[in-house]
C-alpha cells in the first residue's frame, strides 16, 4: 500500500515560510502573450532583478539558444547570473505555478518532497465541451523529467497550483468554480477532492468560496481573490463599486471570509484589499488584482496597473508585511496572457535534508 504524505509526516508550507529557491520559465509563446514576448521578457527580468538577495531563481528553458538570450536579457537588468540555475526542457507556458509541483516538507525530519497533480491546460481536451488550451498540455511533462530533489509524491487529481492557498497550519482556500469544474474532474465529488487535498497537502481544514473573477480563463483560481498573509490573517480582493461585474462576487467571498473559521476553531482576520479596474484592447474586462503577489524570502512583489487604487493596495500589503519590502511591478502587459506574478512563481522551500527518502 502507498503511503500519502499527510501519512508520512509530510505537508506544504505557507508561502512566506523560509525558500531555497523560486521556479520560473521564461516566456516564448506568441499565443500567450498577444502583445508581444519582448514585454514579458523585460517584466520577468525586473521581478528576477527585485528577488536579487531573497532567494535562488531556477529558470526553466527550451535549449541554449532560448538560454542564451535570457542570460543576454538578464544582464543588460543587471541580473546576478550566478544566482540562476537554468533548466533545459521541453515547455509550452510561463504560468509555472500551474504546472509546477506543489512542495511540501517534513518539519519533524526536515525533509522535501513534492506532489505532481496532473495538468490538463483547464479543461478536458478529449471533451470540446471543455477543451481550452492543447497547446499547453505537454506542460505536464515538465517535472516528470526535470525531477526536482525530495521524494515525489504522483497525485491521481487534476490540479493547478493557483487554484490552492495554504496557511502552514492546516487550513487551505479555494473556489468551488475551479476545483469543482466538471473540465477538472468529472469523476470525482466534492469530498473525494477535499480527501486528495489533505492527504497530499496535510491540511484538514477546507474553506470553499464559491467563484472568482470575471473572465478568469482559469475557472476562479483562489490566487487572485484571497491570500493568506499570517495563519490567522487573509488578505480579501474587494470591489466598492456595486455596478462593477466583480462586486457581487467579492461581496459573498468576504461574507464567507469574515464567518469561516480556522484548523483550530477561531476566527480570521480579513482584510480588504481594494481592485484595480482594466480593459484588454478590445473592451473586455481584464482579471485583474493585487492578490496575485509574491511572498518571497525578503520582498513581496506585487503587481500594479497604473490604477489610482496601486498605491493604497501596495500600502496594505506592506502593512502586512513590516518585515520585508513590498515592490510594485506593472504587469499591465504580461495580465494579456491571463495571469501575473503570482501565477509566474513556484516557491520552493528550505528543508535541511534534500536526498529522496
């Protein structure tokens, strides 16, 4: 019988628990980036150039061509490339998180292992119902053969990284519009899912909102409406304007914020955190927030839109986190592929010992 991980001591920590290293890939793909690679290229290479002294980048590429022009690039930012592993391989997407393993720590050993979900691009390609992005799918492949250190651990679910927010102590958030999708997995329930989640991600206590933002290609991942920023403390995106598509939506998930409780029993502390408002050029209302930030090691990178509301959404932020800086890094361009820093990001976290047990 395989043992879970919950089993073996195993769980994942929260994001602003100590890293070894932040996983990236580098953007390629035309269909992604509608509004052209160079801006993403020079997005990426000032989020690399504000984690200078947080931690270790490990950037996945094509080929050594694809890896020459990312060290040119990095460079010319005044990027440290020896604080840059590079990864050669196969890949189709930048949003890594998605894609990317989930790692997890065994505190009492101080051991890594890490759980590769299945990826299926959001949505069953085998189904046109649901069929969204087959240009994606080989993204699946990428840690299967990259194999980063620890124990792996093979999840029989569909999962995205975004779609899941973990406070370390045993309590995770998500949407029911992403996890419960019938374009995820139609065959399992609602509680086969939560089983899958605390036995792979050794948390017992599960908060289900119920949608995300208008236009989320990705079904309402958690990541850009609530983020935990201390175990008993989350940060809630938050629409004032009650003509805006977002309000009503938000509005519920704050209600569900503000009434549910912790692994152990107590109340949350939610704060609002304001939106920001953008329409792609054809008019259609972009996904926008500031939830999509980044806990690193020293600094938390958020993202920023030229908005009136940037300001106050960085300060509160900050707020939350005295302790490291926060820096604002517009992704106005880079959101054209549906997604921002966040999304880019896949932390991994320090363990003392790094062999496969």
């Amino acid at each position: 019988m395989i043992s879970t991980p919950k089993q073996l001591g195993f769980m994942m920590p929260a994001e602003w628990e100590k890293h070894s290293a932040v996983w990236f890939a580098w953007p390629y793909d035309t269909t992604t980036f509608t509004k052209g690679i160079d801006n993403a290229e020079k997005t990426l290479c000032r989020i690399i150039k504000a984690l200078e002294g947080s931690e270790k980048v490990e950037m996945i590429v094509l080929d050594s061509v694809m890896q020459s022009r990312a060290e040119d690039l990095l460079k010319a930012y005044g990027n440290d490339l020896s604080n840059i592993n590079f990864h050669q391989v196969v890949f189709a997407d930048v949003w890594v998180r998605d894609y990317g393993p989930f790692f997890i720590i065994n505190r009492r050993q101080n051991k890594l292992g890490w759980v590769k979900w299945i990826y299926n691009a959001y949505g069953k390609v085998h189904n046109p119902k649901y069929a969204k992005f087959v240009q994606l799918l080989k993204d699946n492949e990428v840690f299967n053969i990259l194999k980063p250190h620890g124990k792996k651990f093979i999840a029989s679910m569909v999962l995205e990284g975004g779609g899941v927010e973990i406070n370390g102590k045993g309590s995770l958030l998500a949407t029911k519009q992403s996890l419960l999708n019938p374009n995820r997995n139609p065959n399992l329930n609602e509680e086969q899912i939560e089983h899958y989640l605390k036995d792979y991600l050794g948390v017992n206590n599960i908060i289900w909102l119920s949608t995300g933002l208008i236009n989320d290609h990705t079904d309402g991942h958690i990541d850009d409406i609530a983020r935990f920023v201390a175990s008993d403390k989350i940060l809630a995106a938050y629409e004032d304007d009650e003509a805006d598509e977002n309000f009503k939506i938000l509005d519920e998930n704050y209600k569900v914020l503000t009434s549910a409780r912790d692994q152990d029993g107590k109340l949350f502390e939610v704060i609002k955190l304001p939106m920001p408002h953008m329409n792609y050029d054809d008019g259609q209302k972009a996904p926008v927030s500031y939830a999509n930030f980044y806990i690193g090691n020293t600094v938390v990178l958020a993202p920023i839109f030229g908005d009136s509301n940037d300001e106050k959404a960085l300060a509160i932020i900050q707020y939350c986190f005295p302790k490291r800086k926060v820096v604002g890094i517009d992704c106005k361009e880079i959101i054209y592929g549906g997604g921002s820093i966040h999304c880019m990001t896949q932390q991994q976290p320090v363990a003392l010992i790094h062999d496969v047990i």
